[in-house]
C-alpha cells in the first residue's frame, strides 16, 4: 500500500481489491488488446489470407500466455514514439514476428481494422473475464452466506416495523431471504445480458477489408471471430464504435445488485441499533475514541459508503457511453478506462458485508423482550377471525383498544376477548394468538 495514494483503492483497501489488476489496470488493457489482435491473426491464417509456421503459432501463443508487465511496458515504450496505443501493440507484435520464420506475414498484423475493433474487443473480454470470475461469484457467495444465516435463523419469531412501527410479527430467517430472492433475481437478470463486442472496420462496413477482397463473406468471417474465436456476441450495425447498450445493462444490473445491499446494510445496521444483534469484538479494537463502551456497526457503514461511490460510477457510465457524437468522439475512450474503479468498490462493500455478517450474533432476549412488550400486534388477527365469524365492526372495536395506545399487554387484550360476545371455543381460539406465534406462512426454503 502506497500512502501517497491518492485512491482509496490504490492506497487503504490496496489489498482487498489488488486482484482486479489483471482486468482494469493498463497492463491488463494491454494485455487483452494483445490477445485480439493474435487471435485476429490466427483466424486470418486459418481462412487461408497468410500462412503462420507452427513454430510461429507456439511463440505467438506464448506470448498470450506468459504476457509479462515487462512487454507491456516495451509497448508502452513505443506508444511513446506513435502517440497512439493500439498503434503501439501491433508495432510489438511486428517485432515478435520478427523473430520467428514468419517475419512476412507481419503486414497482417491489424489488417484492416481500427483501433476500436480492437479496444471495443478487449475490453468486452477484460469485463467478461473480471464479472465471471470476480464480480457475480462474490455476488453469488453473498447470497449464499445469507441464505445460510436464512435457515439459521428460520424459526425465529421477531417484531416487523412497517413506517418503523411495530406491525405484524415475522421470522428473521424469512427476512433475510427477502434478500436472498432479489439478488438471485438480478444475478440471474445479469447473465441473460450478452457480452457485446464491435468488429467492422473503421466505420463499421468492412470498408478496407472489402475493398482488399471483395469476394469474402466479410459479415460472416467477422461474426465467426467474435463469437466463437472471442466467445462474445458480435453487434451487427454499428459505427466506429460499440453501442454500449449491453455494457450499460449490465452496469444498471450491477447498481441494482448494489442497491438491494445498500438496502441489506440499513436493515442490518437498525437491527444492531435495536439490540437484536450484538456484535463479536477483537482484542485490540476499538469502537470510539471518546466511548470505550462502543462496538460500532463500521463494516455495514463502510459498505454502505462504498457502494453508494459505485452505484455514482456506474450511473454516470450507463447513462454516457450509449451516447456518442455521428460515427464517433472521443468520450467513450477516457470513461472505459474506469469500468473497474465501481467494481473494486462493490467488491470492497461486499468483503465489507461478509466481515459484517460474520460479527453478528443474535439476541433472543431481546428480541423476544419487544414480542412480549407488543401484544398490540395480534389485534390483526383478532379481527380478522371476527371478520370471518361476521361479527359486527371488528376493526373499529381493536382499533379503539389499540390505537395510539401504549403498554397494551396480553392481559388487556385477553380482557378485551372476554369481554366479546363470542361463542366459548371462539374466545379459546383468540386466545391461543399471541406474537411469538403469529407469524404467518413463507415459501419453503
């Protein structure tokens, strides 16, 4: 960690997030830029434009494979003589032709194509690689730990507040899996959204390739190669530079996912606050400079904040890179660069959440302490059957017993049965509500 940071990133959470290099630093671009731009060279080869040796496959390949920091900065070193980055990545791969026997089949290297068929192809990739082995499973594995906590805590009767009013009694278990379905759902939403990529040319019309050999079926050869060379999905109308719908879908899904955790910290956060949690401490912690009693909810704020960065981020992201001037500006290529700052910070929230959760221990006593102080709550329920058995003006009846009223206690609210002019097996019937069983039905899980 560099205490000169000026990200939070690069500096305090360094090592939570240092990962994610291999997808959104410049090395990584780097990198995957290099990826297309050989694999472009090898289907070429494999449709007969050129001919590559095997022994000029196998150092082309080990050069995808053992891609170093070293040559990324040997590219970077040339893109300070062109001033052009993709430039600067086929000038390194003419080189490395260089040293095999396939030194004249250089020329093929980016054969006619413009940088964005190259950038909007790498960058799709870096972001298919990084959401499929980084962003969705630490997604998945958070809903996982809380559908364990969910059935840990299944039967566990608790005081609901609706409007932060004690309301009908719930089960923490089934509270939790209120979360549990709205990621699935939106997990499930995000891998229905393709990984879009652009490939055509400097217009997007194959203008150079067709010119060079007007009778290949360049649409097909360009929807074999990003599809299933690429393993994305190839847009087939489009200027010099991906759409980004797709791209901007999955940052809105990825908000969204963000948001329900938001959601996920305040509640949590306000069970703390009510007692209903206590909180594991570690020697050597402390909770308040002033306060020594303190065991602060800091991992649920702290992921609160973070993703609130994020959700920003990527609202800016989704809403700009749709949005580009005729064929193309420039706008697009500065804001890519940040795709993964919103990630590293969800990532960072969630590593957050997963420490929080881990501290959690629940407080029955307390929780059943608010139950038995909310008698209130069954009147619902009792006029609810008295609905059911026609008894006249149930509702008004309860609410003039209940409402606005404090320390309304089973007693009071077994005198109020009593006093109902109900058959015998009826009143028994009230009686046996009470909040610790009122609880209602939920969908097995």
């Amino acid at each position: 960690m560099s205490l000169t940071s000026i990200s939070p990133i690069d500096g305090r959470y360094h090592k939570q997030v240092q990962h994610l290099q291999e997808y959104y630093s410049e090395y990584a671009l780097i990198k995957y830029r290099v990826i297309v731009e050989i694999e472009y060279l090898f289907f070429l080869a494999e449709k007969k434009f050129l001919k590559l040796s095997p022994s000029a496959k196998k150092h082309l390949r080990s050069v995808i494979e053992n891609f170093s920091t070293e040559q990324a900065a040997a590219i970077k070193e040339i893109e300070k003589i062109t001033n052009h980055d993709v430039k600067a990545v086929e000038y390194f791969l003419k080189n490395e032709l260089e040293k095999t026997d396939a030194g004249d089949a250089k020329e093929w290297v980016h054969f006619g194509l413009t940088s964005q068929d190259v950038n909007n192809t790498a960058i799709p990739l870096l972001w298919k690689s990084s959401m499929e082995q980084e962003l969705m499973p630490a997604f998945a594995n958070l809903q996982s730990h809380l559908k364990e906590l969910a059935k840990k805590w299944k039967e566990i009767p608790m005081l609901a507040k609706t409007h932060g009013q004690p309301a009908s009694p719930t089960k923490l278990g089934k509270e939790l899996m209120v979360f549990v379905e709205r990621l699935e759902n939106q997990i499930r939403l995000f891998s229905y959204i393709p990984y879009a990529a652009k490939f055509g040319g400097a217009t997007g019309n194959f203008n150079a390739h067709h010119v060079a050999y007007p009778k290949t079926d360049w649409i097909r050869f360009g929807n074999e190669f990003v599809d299933e060379v690429l393993g994305l999905q190839r847009m087939q109308y489009t200027t010099q530079i991906e759409h980004y719908d797709n791209l901007a879908a999955h940052f809105d899904t990825i908000k969204r996912i963000n948001t329900i955790l938001l959601d996920l910290c305040r509640d949590i956060w306000a069970y703390i606050s009510m007692e209903y949690f206590k909180q594991k401490t570690k020697a050597g912690e402390v909770g308040s400079s002033a306060m020594p009693h303190k065991v602060n909810p800091i991992d649920f704020e702290n992921a609160e904040g973070n993703l609130g960065i994020a959700n920003a981020l990527l609202e800016h992201l989704s809403a700009k890179l749709p949005v580009s001037r005729l064929q193309r500006d420039l706008t697009d290529s500065t804001v890519l660069r940040n795709i993964g700052v919103p990630v590293a910070h969800t990532i960072i929230a969630i590593k957050s959440i997963e420490k929080g959760l881990g501290k959690l221990v629940l407080n029955e006593v307390k929780i059943k302490q608010d139950l038995d102080g909310n008698w209130a709550v069954v009147a619902e329920a009792i006029q609810t059957i008295l609905r059911r058995e026609k008894y006249p003006n149930p509702y008004e009846a309860l609410k003039a017993l209940t409402r606005g009223k404090e320390g309304i206690t089973k007693a009071a609210i077994h005198a109020f049965i009593k006093g109902l002019k109900i058959p015998a097996d009826l009143k028994k019937e009230l009686r046996q509500i009470t909040p610790f069983n009122y609880t209602g039905v939920t969908a097995k899980y």
